[in-house]
C-alpha cells in the first residue's frame, strides 16, 4: 500500500475518531440539558473543541441532531434484532420491548423530527432515513413477516409509530397520569398484530 494512501486511511479514521467524540459530547448534553436544548456550542464545549471546528463535521444543529438520531435508530435496530433472536417464543414481544426501553430514554428522535426538511435529500438525511428502514425491518422481521407488500409494510410503520408514542408518553409521565404501564399496553398491542387479517398484496 503507497504512503498516500496509508495517509489517506489514517485521516479518515482520526475523523471518524473525532466525529464520534462529537455524538458521544453532543448524547451527553442533550441527555442532560434535552435534546430540544442541545446547541452546537454546548456539543463544542462538552468535547473541548472550539465550535468552529464542529461545522467540519456538521453543517448545523439540525445536522447534528439527525446524526445523533440516525445513530439511535442503529442502536434500536440491533437491540430488536438481538432480543428477538434470543426468544423464540414471542420474538415481537422482545424486539418490541427492547425498542420501547431504548425509545423511553431517549428524545433525540422525537427531536429530530423538527430537523427534517421536506425532500431535502441531504447526506445526513438519507444516513437518518437508512436507519429508519433498518429498524422497520427488524421490527418486520420480529412480526414474522417480511413486509413485502404495501399493506404489511404499513402495518409495519404502524407498530412503529404506536411504539413511539408509548415511549413518548412513558418518557414525559403521562402514561402513569392516565393509569397504563407500558408493558399492559405493548400487550395489547401485540394482540391487535396477532388479529390483524394477512393482506395478499397490492
């Protein structure tokens, strides 16, 4: 391998290196302050780096915003996967409950949704949507089904949207207010999955 290249390779895994340290100050702050608070300046102090240096990596807070989301989006994906791979029994049940538990501590994809610009088609965009679709599919796949019509690939979306909001109403206490606990609900859920009539497509 030429010296060029050997250099080549070194610089992009030192930027690597660094970009995560940023995600990884940028996680700290917004689990601190909020992710609705988070700033790049806050991100730039909490990693020690002046905030000039963050627009090399992110253009601005809605960028950083949808890393930190798309890098979450990952983390669900892989906790589903695993947990329902790891039960045989109720695979949905797992993948469903791994999610909500990652989902309930974290805003960051709540707060992402603000930072998506209609059809902007930037790279972080479509890194956020790549995610979006890895988790959807691992969630198909704990349903036992493969989504590969339209009508099974909305119920898909559906399942995940529900999740959300459970999170999203554990998160800020209103499910205790309103008397459910996550677990009845995800119950219920799963019930509403198994009734569901199988489509044979469009």
């Amino acid at each position: 391998m030429s010296a060029t290249k050997l250099r080549e390779e070194r610089r992009a895994r030192q930027r690597q290196s660094v970009r995560s340290d940023i995600l990884e100050a940028a996680r700290r702050v917004a689990m601190r302050d909020g992710a609705r608070n988070l700033s790049l300046r806050g991100a730039a102090a909490e990693a020690g780096f002046a905030p000039a240096a963050l627009y090399s990596y992110f253009r601005n807070k809605d960028e950083l915003m949808l890393a930190l989301a798309a890098d979450d989006l990952s983390r669900i994906a892989q906790a589903m996967r695993a947990a329902a791979n790891g039960n045989g029994d109720d695979p949905l049940a797992a993948a469903a409950s791994a999610a909500l538990a990652l989902l309930a501590r974290t805003e960051t994809l709540a707060a992402a949704s603000g930072a998506l610009a209609p059809q902007s088609g930037s790279e972080m965009e479509r890194l956020f949507n790549g995610r979006m679709i890895a988790a959807l599919t691992a969630l198909s796949n704990a349903t036992g089904s493969r989504a590969q019509n339209r009508d099974e690939q909305a119920d898909v979306v559906l399942l995940a949207a529900a999740l959300a909001g459970i999170a999203m109403l554990e998160r800020n206490g209103r499910l205790q207010a309103l008397g459910f606990s996550a677990t009845e609900l995800l119950g219920r859920l799963r019930g509403f999955t198994q009734a569901a009539p199988q489509s044979g497509g469009n």
